[in-house]
C-alpha cells in the first residue's frame, strides 16, 4: 500500500462551486473545437480551389518592379499605381523580398489572411456569449458560398481584407468584454483602413467612433488617437499625389470609382443573391439574432451594431459604382462584415431548427449552386462573370497559379512573337482584330495588351513597356472618357491609333504604312495633335518625368486637378480640347 500514490484531489467531494468551472471549461473546450473544426473546414475548402487571376498577375509586375528597384509601378519609368489595394502590394513584396516565387506568396499568404479572418472572427463572436456553447451560425453562410472559397487565394487582396475586418471587430469586442485593454494597438490598426482598400475609410472612421464609445478615453487622449491612426494612411497619401500625380489609384480613374450605376449594381446583387438562393440563409439569420443578440449585455451592443452599420455602408457604395465584373468580389466584404455578429451562436433550443435550416442550405449550396457564368461557362449580362471558371477555362488548368499557365492563351504571346519575328530594334505592337501590328518605337518596346494585362506583364521582358487600352495601367486610357452602356471596369477603350501616336516612331503616314493601311493615317495625326494639349502633356510629365524634388511638389499641389482630367476617346473630337 505504502506504493500506492492516490491523488486526493480525485478524491475530495465535488462542490457546488466546482461544478459550474468544470462545466465552463468543458463547454469552452468545445467552443475552441467547434471554431478549428470550421476554421480547418475551410482551409481545406479554399486551398482546394487554389489559383491566381489575370487581375492578381497585375499586382505582382508591380511587386517585382519594386523589389529590382524600380519603384511601386507597373512599367518601370511611368509612375502608375495599378493596384488597389497598397497594403497588400507591400505584404507580398515583404515576402518576395526571401525569394519566393510571387504567385506562390500571393496564394499561401492570401489562404492565410483568409483563414486568420474566419478564426478572429468566430472567436469574436464566442466572445459576445461568455460560458455557453457555441456553434457555427453565420459561418455557415461563408461556407456554403463559394465565391468567398475561390477569392481566399486569387491573388487579390480578398484575403487580406477578411483578416482586416474580421480582426479590428475581434479587437472591438475584446474592448468592449474586457474594458481595461490597451486600445493603442486597436487604434493603429483601425488607421490602415485606407491601405487596404481606399473605401475601407468608412470602416476606420466608423470603428474608431465605436472604439470612442467603447473606451471612454477623454478628449484630451482621444486627440492622441488621430497621429496614430493617421501617420501611415495621411503619409501614403502625400507619397501617392507627389509620386502618381493623383490622390487616388489609377485603378480609380480607370472605373470611374465616383461615377452613379445604380440599375448595374442592383443586378451585381442579384447576381450574387440568387443563384445560391441567399434569401433563405439571411432571413434565417436574422430569426437567429432576433432569438440571440436581444439577449447580449448593453455593453456590447455597439460592437454588433458598427459591422451591420459598416455592412451597409459599403452595400451602399459598391451598389452606387455598379459593382465589379467578377462574380460576388466586391460583396464579399459587406457580407462578412453583416455575419460578424452571428458567425457563432449559442446552441439552445429555439436556434437547433435555424441552424438546422443553415446546415441544410450549406450543403445543399456548396455542394451544387454556382452562378450562371459557372454553370454555362460563358460571361454574363454586365460582363460580369466567375472569374475563376472562366480563367481555368482560358488557362485550361486545373490550378493557374504561375504567369506561365497563361503563357499559350490563344491571342496573345505566340501571335506576338510572331508578329515581331525579323523586326530589329524597339517596337510598338498593338492588337487589333485578332491581329497584331508592329510599328517602329520612338524609345523602348511598347505592348498594348488587349483584354489580359497580368500574365503578359508578367511574362514580356521587364524592360518592356505592357499598356491596356482599359487604362487600368494607361495614363492615357485612364483619364478618357467613359463608354456610356459599357460594363464596370471595362467601360473605357483608347483606339491604337492612341497608342502608335503616343509611342511610335515616324510620321502619322509613315506608321499607318507600317501597319498595312489597317489604321489611318489621319486618326493617328488626330491623336498626336490631342497628346500635344498642355493639360495632357502635364499629365504625362506627372509621370514620365525624373521625380525631381520640384517635380514631386507639382505633382502633389496639383494631383487633385489633374485626378479631374478627361477627354474624349475619340482622337478627332479630343483635339478640340473636348
């Protein structure tokens, strides 16, 4: 007996006190297991329909310009910010600094992001329900949705901006269940809003009012709040009107972010709403927060009430520009943002047939519902399409990751070197019908691009100049005027005659002789005429000149003018100064 060791802990009398812990620790065992299992669920969905879009290409000619040390740009030597989202084009850059190939370090630091976002915010929502068990409500909805797998990765910033709004509502709900954190990190973190994605400034503003609410700082600390918050995001912006000669990114100009298409983006919702029948899970959520969120402490009602207030701040201006022409993208944050209070909720007996009902249209949705584009594999009304259906149809791979997957796309590379075959020196090749045209280059090579500019960026020399007539990379296409019933993103179109004028070498005569007589010699002597307007040539300098110490301040006193300049598509109608 005296061998014998007996913990006397296993021994002594259960009390009352007792129970209620053992019964909190076991429920929040579950609740950590329950969030990894959905967390892990997901993980497996996403990576599963990894790949990299044309779009997500683009970012990375722009990574890799800055880390051979041509500055945050496109084409090196043209000052064009070509992606959104800043925060991410240096995240990436950060991580292709070790060597990484780009598009791997988009696709695992994306699926990352993303992950991250889904476990902040199901943990943020435990939080709201101290000591009862939780199951998945909300994340059901993410689950069943497979527009929010396929943009985990993509290249884009969708992951990154789910990990942002998950973990800055993850903040505020720690705030607001433990009153005595820090907010320093909350406030600094809130600040990078703009960074990642220009819109997001809604979100920061929004949250820091709820944080004020929240923390009760004072005036006097709440003033210490702004420096804060707005040294990296006021800093980029002088960076971005000294360096671009805009106060937005070109991407902006390029979709008009600040033009009215209303009728447009009430059918992107519809577009996203109806093929996975979303009504029934949202109005199935809502009986869930009516049942649950009624029953939260006062304390934490503001922090339910900032994501459905945010939530419907950017439906109102995604809805206002007219959406996007990828399938669900740009919904996909005020969607998250309108769950975060119900991505978890306590099982009980009045929310088991709701949940029910979720799980139900979960696997029923993720299992067979996709959009129309998905289904017929063709683009749809608006132009709006699954983009990651249609590009592994164009790509014919399974997972388009690497710029080379794209490299045999019918149209583009092989047809251009062989339009360039025998040609010395620089060049300017534009497309037009199917059909290359290769013109001497005044300087370097320039490529216009028709359609798809990530993969050929990514794929023709550094030293080449790629351009698109969408303007997405084109200062000139950039600041032309509209093409009224065109869809979003893809509503503005230089002519080549723009392109030849601007970079070929020769008379107007001389270069529509080199291009067989396919474009007119008038129309290229109309659009040199229009690039020699002041307004546009300053344009042009803002980024094509050295970036002097004066040159900067130009560009930064007036980058709000010239954010306003247009001109019409038309080179004869544009050389009247209209």
């Amino acid at each position: 007996m005296g061998d014998l060791l007996v913990d006397t802990t296993l021994l002594a009398p259960e009390t009352p006190e007792a129970r209620p812990s053992l019964g909190l620790r076991r429920r929040f065992d579950w609740n950590f297991v329950s969030i990894g299992l959905v967390v892990t669920l997901f993980a497996v969905i996403a990576w599963n329909r990894r790949w990299v879009c044309d779009d997500g290409l683009i970012v990375l000619r722009t990574v890799q310009n800055l880390l051979d040390g041509n500055g945050p740009t496109f084409n090196a030597g043209e000052r064009v910010e070509a992606n959104t989202s800043t925060l991410w084009t240096y995240i990436v850059a950060l991580v292709g600094f070790f060597g990484i190939r780009l598009e791997w370090a988009a696709v695992i630091l994306g699926l990352l992001f993303a992950v991250a976002g889904m476990a902040l915010g199901l943990d943020g929502a435990r939080r709201l329900h101290p000591s009862k068990l939780i199951v998945p409500a909300g994340a059901l909805l993410l689950l069943g949705l497979s527009p929010f797998w396929d943009f985990a990765t993509s290249g884009l910033e969708t992951g990154l901006v789910t990990c942002w709004l998950a973990g800055v509502w993850w903040l505020l709900v720690r705030h607001a269940t433990r009153p005595d954190t820090r907010p320093w990190a909350t406030v600094f973190l809130l600040g990078l809003g703009p960074l990642v994605r220009p819109e997001f400034a809604l979100v920061t503003v929004l949250g820091g009012v709820a944080l004020l609410i929240i923390a009760k700082p004072g005036w006097k600390r709440a003033l210490l709040w702004i420096p804060v918050a707005g040294a990296l995001p006021v800093g980029y912006q002088i960076f971005r009107m000294g360096y671009y000669g805009l106060i937005t990114p070109n991407t902006a100009l390029a979709k008009e972010a600040s033009k009215a298409r209303w009728d447009r983006g009430f059918y992107y919702i519809a577009d996203l709403l109806d093929p996975y029948l979303l009504a029934i899970p949202l109005l199935t959520l809502v009986v869930i927060a009516a049942l649950v969120l009624r029953k939260l402490p006062r304390a934490t009602t503001v922090v339910v009430v900032l994501p459905v207030i945010a939530a419907l701040c950017l439906l109102f201006y995604v809805t206002r520009v007219g959406g996007d022409y990828m399938h669900g993208r740009m919904l996909l944050p005020p969607l998250l943002l309108l769950l975060l209070p119900v991505l978890a909720v306590p099982l009980s007996k009045w929310t088991a047939v709701p949940l029910l009902v979720l799980g139900v249209w979960a696997l029923v949705s993720g299992g067979w519902l996709r959009a129309p584009s998905a289904v017929n594999h063709k683009i749809g009304a608006h132009s709006i399409t699954d983009s990651r259906v249609f590009w592994l149809d164009t790509t014919g791979k399974a997972h388009p990751i690497l710029a080379e997957d794209a490299a045999q796309v019918p149209g583009y590379l092989p047809e251009l070197a062989e339009a360039r075959a025998g040609k010395e020196g620089p060049v300017v090749a534009v497309s037009l019908g199917h059909r290359w045209l290769v013109v001497p280059a005044r300087e370097g090579t320039v490529v216009s691009s028709p359609g798809a500019l990530g993969f050929p960026g990514m794929l023709l020399p550094y030293d080449t100049k790629v351009v698109d007539d969408l303007g997405l990379a084109s200062p000139l296409a950039s600041h032309s005027l509209s093409i009224k019933g065109w869809p979003m993103g893809h509503d503005k179109l230089l002519s080549v005659a723009w392109t030849l004028a601007d970079a070929g070498r020769g008379t107007p005569e001389e270069l529509a002789a080199a291009t067989g007589g396919v474009v007119d010699a008038e129309e290229i002597a109309s659009a040199r005429r229009s690039l020699a307007r002041p307004e546009i040539q300053e344009m042009l300098a803002s980024v094509r000149a050295p970036l002097t110490g004066s040159r900067f301040w130009e560009n930064l006193v007036h980058a709000v003018g010239r954010s306003g300049l247009r001109y019409d598509r038309n080179p004869y109608i544009a050389q009247h100064g209209r």
